[in-house]
C-alpha cells in the first residue's frame, strides 16, 4: 500500500506522518505539500503513485481535486489536523496514529 500525506508546507505534518508510518510492513510512505514553495511541492506522479492520499485538511483536499482533475485519485481522506504541531510532536504522533488506525492494513 502506497500512502502520500499531503499537507500546506510538507514542513511538519505531512512528513512527520511519512516519518510514522514509514516502517509498517507492507506500506510504502510519502509526502508533499499543496503550496508551490512547498518543501516537496505535490505534482500528478505523486498522486497517481498513492493507493491512498491523506490530507491534513480539508482544503488540501480541495486543492488536490482541482488542480488534478484529470489525475487517477485511488482514495481520498481527510484527517482534520490543523497545523498546530511541530515536526514529530507527541501530540501529533499519537493524532494520525489514532485517526489513521482504520486506513492501515492489519
């Protein structure tokens, strides 16, 4: 399973999410931002690459539909994170670990 978190900046969440779920079996991780100076700025590859996209919020998920209306989007979800966390806060960790739960294979 590919999963591409997607964030403003790809500064804090979204790479504190790839960095988390890195090291699952059977999943592939990923992150970027919808911002054009973005750290990794998210492009079609990206999106077509991912079995799932994860968005922080829901107007990442705006973005992606209508900047990539013409990409292959798999699946879609949104965790409603706001971006009140630094890069691997403990309270950040334990939110996409808690709301990423159900999305995760077993």
């Amino acid at each position: 399973m590919r999963i591409l978190f997607v964030c403003s900046q790809n500064k804090l969440r979204s790479p504190s999410a790839e960095q988390v779920f890195a090291d699952l079996p059977g999943v592939e991780t990923s992150s970027a931002g919808t911002n054009h100076d973005a750290e990794n700025p998210l492009d079609v590859e990206q999106i077509e690459w991912a079995d799932l996209i994860v968005a922080m919020e829901r107007q990442h998920r705006r973005k992606i539909q209508q900047r990539f209306r013409s990409a292959k989007i798999k699946r879609l979800i949104v965790l409603d994170i706001p971006d009140d966390y630094g890069f691997m806060d403990e309270r950040l960790v334990q939110l996409l670990q808690t709301r990423m739960s159900p999305f995760l294979p077993t």
